[in-house]
C-alpha cells in the first residue's frame, strides 16, 4: 500500500518534510539532528534514558522488534569506529529496520574526492538518518545544514561524541543508580578526547564536581572548562591521579589520541602517562565505577577487568539501547 503524503513544514532549513500519514510526530527529537550535548536539557536527557530503560527489557525479553520497520539508517564514517558503527547497525536491527554501512570511505567516491555535501546529500535519498563520524569538528554540523534528514554526530574530530557522552550518562545511572552528588574524575587526553567534551558538558547539568587529570600538555580546553565555571560547576586540575583517587566516585579514563599529534614523538613521550593497575584499584572506593569510551591501548591493563568496578564492557551495552532510543525517538517513534 502506498502511503498517502502530507506535508510538514518543520521549520529545520526552511524546508517540507514529507511524512507518510498518520507517523507519530512529535517528541523533543523527532526529526531533529543530534549534533552537540549543547541542544539537551535535564529533562530531554530523563526521557531519552527512559526510552534507552525501555529498550534494554524488549531486547531482554525479545531480542528484536519491528518498531523502525521500513525505516533506513546510513552510517558514513570517515574514521575508525568498532562500537559507534556497530552499536547503530545492531540499534537498527534490533528495531527492525535496515542500514547502508560506509565505514570504509576510500572505497566510496568520497575516494574520488566528493564532498561531504554531496555524499550526504546523496545518502538522504536512499536513507532516513544518517550517522556521521568526521575528522574535522563541526563536519556534522556542516551536513546537517545541507541535508533534509537528520544527522547524528559519531565523532567530529576533537569536538564533540554526544552519543558517547549519552551512553556514558546511562552507564552512571544503570550502576550507580544516579548522578546527582557524584565526584567525577577524567583522565587521560582531556585536550583531544571529544568524549570527554561532550561528557563533562551533560555532566555539568548535574549536581557533580569534576577531577581533570592529565599531562599539562593535554588539559581540558581552556574554553570548555571557562564555559562550566560560568556554570558554577566545580572544577579541579592536576597531573597527579593520587591527588583526587580516594574522592572518586566515577573514574573515567581515556586514552592518548594518536592521531591527532602531528609529532609522534610527543605522543610516544606522553602515551604511558596513567595505567591503571590492580593496585590503583587498592586505593580506589570500593564502590567507584570504573569507565572508559574504548578502545584502550594500555591504559587500563586487563588484569583489571575481573574487578567488579570495571564497567567498561557493560558500558558498550549501554550504548546500543542509548542508539536504539535515539533512532526511535529521531525517527519519530518513541
Ligand atoms: C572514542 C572516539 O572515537 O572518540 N571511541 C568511541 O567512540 N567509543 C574514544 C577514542 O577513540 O579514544
């Protein structure tokens, strides 16, 4: 059966969207582009971790529902990915509905040298979201001002991960049960990791204190943590993890981003500066969640995954019902 069309002015670049008669179209999400944490407030983040709640029993009682059926996701990815690109593809699954995967760019004709523009505007026409993971921060941003469809931001370079930030948040609510009173510590590459970005931001909408610990060479921008002092939101800077490691209730631990030096000698002076052992964990809390965005390259070593305070691989679970809840709620569904 053909659906009829109605049409929708949204106001999202001035244009129609056309949407079969009778899709649910409201919700805070619906049809918009997730680009940075900037665009949610405490309460989009308590729905979309009730929809994410809700996503996590069917998947526990039923595995895969047809609630997107119909429905096609394209996941555009400029970089690396094994959890981003793969956690979307299952979301989509799992929800019924279809993807076009480009992770591999030179086998594109982004390789023949199209521009992101074009490539975005080429996928809308096959797909209904696109997720896109770009080396150059504001590259989501700059698709969404070209496409109809909404963009969700994997990664723009060193600017932000809202998904990851996302997940990171339900991840502290599913094992602490809240957020609200929590001493948060990042550590590692706070100056190139984007998940940290986007993390301490949504963390800042909380009642939380936040540790940076970091080589001097790779604090936390300066504008970023100007923008959540002006927040009222505490804020303290060391080198040294043992100055803050006995308050800690969260331990988020990143890893040195290799591919943003362009001397790879810094990098290898600096790539060993934390690694959390066993031992670290003997001076831990003994309830401290332990977290990190993965992939990890030596900064956590694996003797420590037995611990119970380990989170990391519960946290990549977390996010496939975050991206399912997302799609749905994008999608106009949730
Ligand atoms: C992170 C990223 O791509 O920013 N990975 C991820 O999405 N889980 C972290 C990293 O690469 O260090």
């Amino acid at each position: 059966m053909i659906p009829t069309l109605i049409a929708q002015t949204n106001g999202r670049n001035g244009r129609a969207a056309y949407l079969p008669f009778g899709e649910k179209r409201d919700g805070a999400l619906f049809n918009q582009s997730i680009l940075s944490v900037k665009q949610f407030s405490r309460a989009d983040l308590e729905h979309i971790f009730a929809v994410a709640g809700e996503m996590r029993m069917m998947v526990e009682r039923v595995g895969s529902f047809d609630l997107l059926n119909g429905k096609i996701l394209a996941v555009l990815f400029y970089e690396p990915s094994t959890r981003t690109s793969s956690s979307f593809i299952a979301a989509m699954q799992r929800l019924g509905g279809g993807f076009i995967p480009i992770n591999e760019v030179k086998y594109s004709s982004v390789a023949k040298g199209e521009s992101l523009p074009d490539t975005i505007r080429t996928l809308e026409a096959y797909a209904d979201v696109i997720v896109l993971r770009h080396p150059e921060t504001g590259a989501a941003a700059l698709a969404a001002q070209y496409a109809r469809k909404p963009i969700i931001n994997a990664g723009d370079g060193v600017g932000e991960h809202p998904t990851q930030a996302l997940l990171d948040l339900f991840t502290i609510l599913e094992e602490r049960g809240g957020i609200d009173g929590a001493t948060v510590t990042m550590l590692g590459d706070l100056k190139y990791g984007r998940t940290v970005h986007s993390l301490a931001r949504l963390l800042s909408l909380h009642n939380v204190k936040l540790n940076y610990v970091s080589p001097d060479v790779l604090r936390m921008p300066r504008e970023l943590a100007a923008e959540l002092d002006a927040r009222g939101v505490r804020q303290f800077q060391t080198e040294s993890l043992d100055d803050v490691l006995d308050e800690t209730d969260v331990l988020y631990v990143t890893r040195i981003q290799k591919e943003r030096f362009a001397n790879l000698d810094e990098y290898a002076a600096l790539k060993d500066s934390y690694i959390i052992t066993p031992a670290t964990l003997t001076r831990a809390r003994a309830d401290m969640t332990l977290m990190h965005p993965l992939p990890r390259v030596g900064e956590i070593s694996p003797t420590v995954d037995s611990d119970p305070r380990a989170a990391y691989f519960r946290q990549v679970e977390y996010g496939m019902y975050v991206r399912m809840a997302l799609l749905a709620m994008v999608l106009g569904k949730a």
